[in-house]
C-alpha cells in the first residue's frame, strides 16, 4: 500500500516538473527501504518518469541502514547516479516546559549519528559512486562529526568491523554534501576545513524557520565568508554539478 501511494506521488511530480523542466527538479520518495532487493526496479521507474533526485527518511523504525539485506538498495541507488537525500524529521522527544524549542533545536542537527552510520558500515567506501545530501541540517556539525570520526577510527582501529582503507572523513569529502539555509558558525568552519566543494544552500520556503525574503541577505553572507569562488559552489554551482542541471 505505501509502495502504490508512493508512486501516485512519484507520478504526479513528474508531471508536475514536466511544466518547466529546466527550473524544476522534484525530489521523488523512494519506498523501497523496506523491500530493498526491488530498488533496481523502481530507480528504472524514476529514470522513465525523469525525476533526478529521490529521498528515503532518516530514522525509520525498524529500518538498519547498514545489514546485509540493505545492500542491494546502496548498490542500485549508486548505480543509478541519483544522488539520495535525507532530510530533518519532526521527532518529539521532549514534553512539557521548553518542549518545542528543545524539540525544534534537536531535529535541525540530526545528521552525526546518521552519517557516522554510513561512515563506519563501509557503505561509503564500498559504493562510490553513491552521493549522499544531508538536507536542512545545517554545516556545523561536519567539521566537529569528521575531526570526532577520525579521531575514534585512530583509536579504537584494532577493534573496528569493517576496517576502512581511509579515514572515514574522507567518505564524507568524497561523496557527501550538507544543506544549509543560514549559518554563519557552519560557513566559518566550513571554510576552515576546506569543505566548500561540500554544501548547497536552499531556502525552505515556506517554513517558519526558513530565509524566504532574507536570500539576497544570506546570499551576500555566504560570499563574505566563503569568497567568490567558494560563494558560486555553495549557492548553485555545487548543486548544479551533483543533480546534473
């Protein structure tokens, strides 16, 4: 049942693209995380429909990113060439006094556990072609997850399961990207690290907490901090390469 609501989605998006093909790019949903060996099947489906862009959640329950039997679905989406994204999930942990602020802060920075996770599992390492884009999470966790990752691989090496050829911050150098809407820290650190081949920025129209009627403000901020070059990467040119566009 989910699989078929899924694709009446699907479906109407790519319609919906089709208006204007060179301004609208629709992330489609990807249903298969819970039948992965189908994956193949169903990015052939996306390709006809052309969408360019799919997204499976974050945290599902009862969904191990990284057995065994998820494998046939990181092979085929790397395969594809369609870059996979996650995106903040509306988690309410926290009742009572300060709930939806402590609610709100958590769900924007959810990504460190995630990422490690495809990190450590080799998944990065095994697929490299497979692109991963950690959507309205900010940029500030990455430099602080990578320094932390790599430290712990150091370590605790004799004991990790399975070994990695690199550190695991490479992974995330070589295939990963974070979105961001306004980060002054992130961006900072972000150029410290020297990730600005790493980050798109997006808007979030029309959230409460997004930058609509503040882009051109944003934008200038991004170029202050990042420079030209690294500007042009952060608010277009990185996203332009990743989705083909």
């Amino acid at each position: 049942f989910f699989g078929r609501c899924m694709d009446v989605y699907n479906e109407w998006l790519a319609d919906f693209c089709r208006q204007a093909p060179d301004r609208l790019v629709g992330v489609g949903i990807l249903p298969t995380i819970w039948k992965p060996e189908t994956t193949k099947d169903y990015l052939a489906k996306f390709k006809d429909w052309g969408l360019k862009a799919l997204e499976i959640p974050s945290a599902p329950k009862n969904v191990p990113y990284n057995a065994s039997a998820m494998e046939p679905m990181w092979e085929a989406i790397a395969e594809s060439g369609i870059p996979v994204m996650f995106h903040v999930g509306a988690y309410l942990e926290f009742r009572g006094a300060g709930a939806l602020g402590a609610n709100l802060t958590k769900n924007l920075g959810p990504y460190r556990p995630l990422w490690s996770l495809l990190a450590f599992s080799g998944i990065l390492e095994r697929h490299p072609n497979l692109k991963v884009v950690f959507c309205e999470g900010g940029l500030g966790w990455i430099p602080w997850t990578l320094q932390d990752a790599d430290y712990v691989y150091k370590v605790y090496e004799k004991d990790m399961k399975p070994k990695l050829r690199n550190l695991p911050s490479y992974y995330f150098r070589r295939q990963c990207y974070g979105a961001f809407m306004s980060d002054e820290v992130g961006l900072k650190s972000i150029k410290e690290a020297g990730l600005e081949d790493n980050v798109v920025w997006s808007c979030d129209y029309p959230h409460g907490e997004s930058v609509f009627g503040e882009s051109r403000a944003v934008m200038r901020q991004v170029f202050d901090i990042l420079g030209e070059e690294g500007g042009k990467k952060a608010v277009g040119g990185n996203a332009a390469k990743l989705w083909n566009i």
